[in-house]
C-alpha cells in the first residue's frame, strides 16, 4: 500500500451550523408521512455547547434570537440536509481489501477471500494502515458510528481502536474468536480468547468514546467452551456488546445443526448461553424461525439488516415484515467485505429493493409493509442507536446528545440535482436521497462538533 488516506479534526468547535435540520424523534414505522416521528426545520439551526453535546436545534430565526447569535458564529450551510452522523451495525474492517471478490457463497467465500484477508493483521504496523484508511472510509460515507468486527488478532483490535480514538470516534468492536474450522493461523483457544479479551476490555472499554463488543464469529467456528467464555465474559462488565452472525445461509445453518444437534434453533445455540440479550447484535438473521424472532423480540437483542452482503452472497432476502411485526429492535448494516458498499445511501437503495422484493416472492402473507425514505433514514440513525442502547447519546438532535453529525448536498451529481427540481416532498427528498446518493453527498462531517479532515499520510 502506497499512501493511504489519515485524518483529523479541526481545533475548534462549532458553535452552530445553518441548514436544513433533519432528525427522527420515535420510530416512524411504515406510515409513508410520519408527522409526529421527525423534526425538520427548512431554516435551521443546530447549536453545540463547548464540549460538543448539542445544546439546541430548530428554526433558524427563533434559536438565533434565543441564543443572542452572531453571524461570525454560525456556519452556513443553507441548500444542505444536516442529520445525525449514520450509524452503521454490521462491519468487518480487516476485510475492506476484499470488498467485491467474485463468484462464491458464504461458506466458500469466507474460505477463499476473507480468512486469507485476515491472516495479514497479525502485523500491527499493517493493521494501522489499515484502520486508517477504513475510518477514513467510513467518516468520507457520513458513518460516524459502527459496530465493528476486527480479525482473530488482538492486534488487529489495538490498532483499530488506537486510531479511533485519535479521531475521538464512538465505536464498537472486538477481536473475533474462533477456535475451529478456520485455517490454523487464524485459530485461538477457549483459553488465549478469554485473556485477550479480557485485556482488550481492560485497556480500551469505555475509554473515551470506544466500546468493545465480544464477537464470537458464528457457531460453526466456535467450539461449546468458547462460547461458554465468550458468555462469561458478555455477562462480567458493564456495557459490553455481543455481536455475531445467525441464519444468513441455507448451508450455514445446516452445518450449524451438525455441529450443535441438540439446540432448538440456530439462535438459540447462542441464547444456551447466555448471548442473546440487550446489547447483543446479530448480523443478517435471513432464514430465521418464528421461534427465534419471537427469542429476539423477548430477550430486547437487535438485528443488523445488511442488503448488500445477502444479494451479493445470494444468501436470501431478510424479512423486513415480520421484524416490523413483532417490533424487533433493528439498525442497517453495511457489512463490507461481504457488503458491497460503505454507503448507508446505497445500504437503504438495497434494503428497499428486498423488502420489494420479498413482498414479491411472499404475496400471501398480505401486510404490505414497505421501507419509507423515513424509516431508511430511521434505520440509519435513530433505529441504530436504539439497537445498540446508545440512543442517550446519539441518533438525533435533542438537548444532550453528541455532537455527531453530517452536512449532505441533495444535488451532489447531476441526478441528484435534476431529480431533485422534480420533488414535492420531503419524503420524495428523502427517497431521492436514498436511491441516488452515495459519498459524493457527504460535503461535511462533524464529531462532537468539530470538523473532520481527510487528509493524507
Ligand atoms: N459469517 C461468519 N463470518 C462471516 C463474515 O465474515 N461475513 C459474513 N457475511 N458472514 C459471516
Ligand atoms: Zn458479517
């Protein structure tokens, strides 16, 4: 690797910045105009206290006046959205080199692609290259926040975190454990996994901003006394995360069965012991029993719906209808390298098209339940830090929050722009945003109120 991209932040921070204010205030369900679900403020103003909390957000002629605000103090960013930093809750950084790699399904493609991507973080100097370039990806998409999966290396994990906190990040991530069917070099112990996570948690869990999430990478690769750590360890600390994956592909789940005969269900291999629970994500959940939606709906855990993996890997299409029924709590996941995209935009793009979709293929089951540009938006935002607990913190612009936020042009490309001229709505706004938009819509990107740099190294 030549030059890859670094980063910072900018000194100071922003007093307050002059746009179209747009946030979810409740979960706006399917109800195509939400009134009540969102604020938006065509004239608006957000306004940060000094340490980067927000203070205040509405219309522009009101606050200014509330605030006694000069001009020389507010950024101007009128003609531009500015909404919550997305949060994106399913991710696999050691696996940004293999974004797009042809031709294979889940169980192959880990074999061929990604367990040979993940053997190089053994090298921390790699590592941190690495996690420069993929913070720098994510902050280029608008992603202020992620739920993170590294490689098995505790180095790996070191240096994510290191970078992330020089930038000031919220973020969530852990080392994967697997101690079977996986190539030997990638390969811990029940043993190594449970004091390297326990040194992980010690030096880096509720440091600054940054989280850690025991990430035990699915059944197949992880053995009963591992699992049995990896629930030990969930259940020592405050605040610790559990993220994995369940029930993505036909033939994971057969392999799944095999190797754990006795358990009732996919999920509840992890429920056995003690994994499923508040703070516990789980990616993709594609062929998932009503037993086990039920399981996740009582146990208050979170799906990550990840539309670009599961078209690319064909591994199914996720049903939208049912987590919207049983009131499942759920955010988007881009899940690259799997995912083929680090764009929330073209995460929606895809999730409209498998709700679509399923409500194609599943004419009988007769509740129509489409994804609205609000619940995207949702999803992406409000709904993600309800699925990780963080929703005290962020997700939207009431009093209090965290000062994560992003500045979109809606008329980035010459679509956008002449879409755009032919829109009524904020909902056909949104829509248009989340069909058509992609990075070159992210013009600016806030973490606790300063301003974030791309820069190279
Ligand atoms: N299941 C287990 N590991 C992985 C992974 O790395 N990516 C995806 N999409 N599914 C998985
Ligand atoms: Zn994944």
């Amino acid at each position: 690797m030549q030059t890859v991209s670094g980063s910072e932040l900018s000194h100071s921070t922003a007093r307050a910045v002059r746009g179209s204010v747009f946030f979810l205030t409740d979960d706006p369900g399917i109800e195509p105009d939400p009134l009540d679900y969102y604020e938006f403020y065509d004239d608006g103003i957000l306004v940060l206290g000094d340490d980067g909390h927000i203070l205040d957000a509405g219309d522009y002629n009101q606050i200014v006046a509330k605030y006694r605000l000069s001009v020389s103090e507010i950024t101007d960013f009128r003609g531009r959205f500015i909404l919550p930093g997305f949060i994106d809750t399913h991710i696999h950084y050691p696996q940004a080199e293999i974004i797009a790699a042809y031709g294979e399904q889940l169980v192959h493609w880990l074999e061929k692609y990604a367990y040979p991507a993940e053997s190089r973080y053994a090298d921390i100097v790699y590592a941190r290259t690495v996690s420069r370039f993929f913070l720098s990806e994510l902050l280029r998409n608008g992603v202020t926040t992620a739920l993170i999966f590294g490689s098995a290396h505790k180095a790996s994990i070191d240096a994510l975190f290191t970078e992330a906190d020089k930038l000031n990040l919220r973020i969530i991530a852990g080392k994967v454990m697997m101690d079977r069917n996986a190539p030997d070099n990638l390969l811990d112990t029940p043993e190594t996994a449970k004091a390297d996570n326990e040194a992980l948690i010690a030096a880096w869990h509720k440091k600054n901003r940054i989280q850690y999430a025991i990430t035990p990478r699915f059944a197949i690769t992880s053995s009963t006394e591992q699992l049995s750590i990896a629930g030990q360890l969930y259940h020592a600390h405050d605040d610790l995360y559990l993220q994995t994956h369940v029930a993505e592909n036909l033939n994971e789940i057969s392999l799944a069965k095999k190797l754990y005969p006795t358990a009732k269900s996919y999920l509840h291999v992890y429920a056995n012991f003690g994994l499923v629970g508040p703070r516990s994500i789980f990616a993709h959940g594609i062929h998932l029993t009503e037993d086990e939606f039920d399981l996740l709906a009582e146990k208050k855990a979170a799906l990550s719906f990840c539309p670009t993996s599961n078209l690319f890997l064909g591994s199914g299409l996720f049903n939208f209808n049912k987590v919207h029924q049983k009131n499942i709590l759920l955010g988007l996941g881009s899940d690259v390298g799997a995912g083929t995209s680090f764009s929330m935009f073209q995460t929606m793009n895809e999730a409209y098209k498998v709700v679509q979709l399923h409500q194609t293929i599943n004419q009988q089951s007769g509740n129509k339940a489409l994804l609205t540009p609000f619940k995207a938006f949702y999803l992406a935002t409000l709904g993600a830090a309800r699925a990780l607990y963080l929703d005290n913190k962020l997700g939207s612009f009431l009093p209090g929050k965290e000062g994560d936020f992003i500045v979109l042009n809606p008329e980035a490309t010459p679509i956008l722009k002449f879409r755009m001229l032919n829109t009524q709505s904020l909902a056909e706004r949104l829509f248009v945003l989340m069909m058509l938009a992609d990075d070159r819509s992210i013009e600016s990107v806030y973490i606790m109120g300063r301003r974030w740099h791309e820069g190279n190294i």
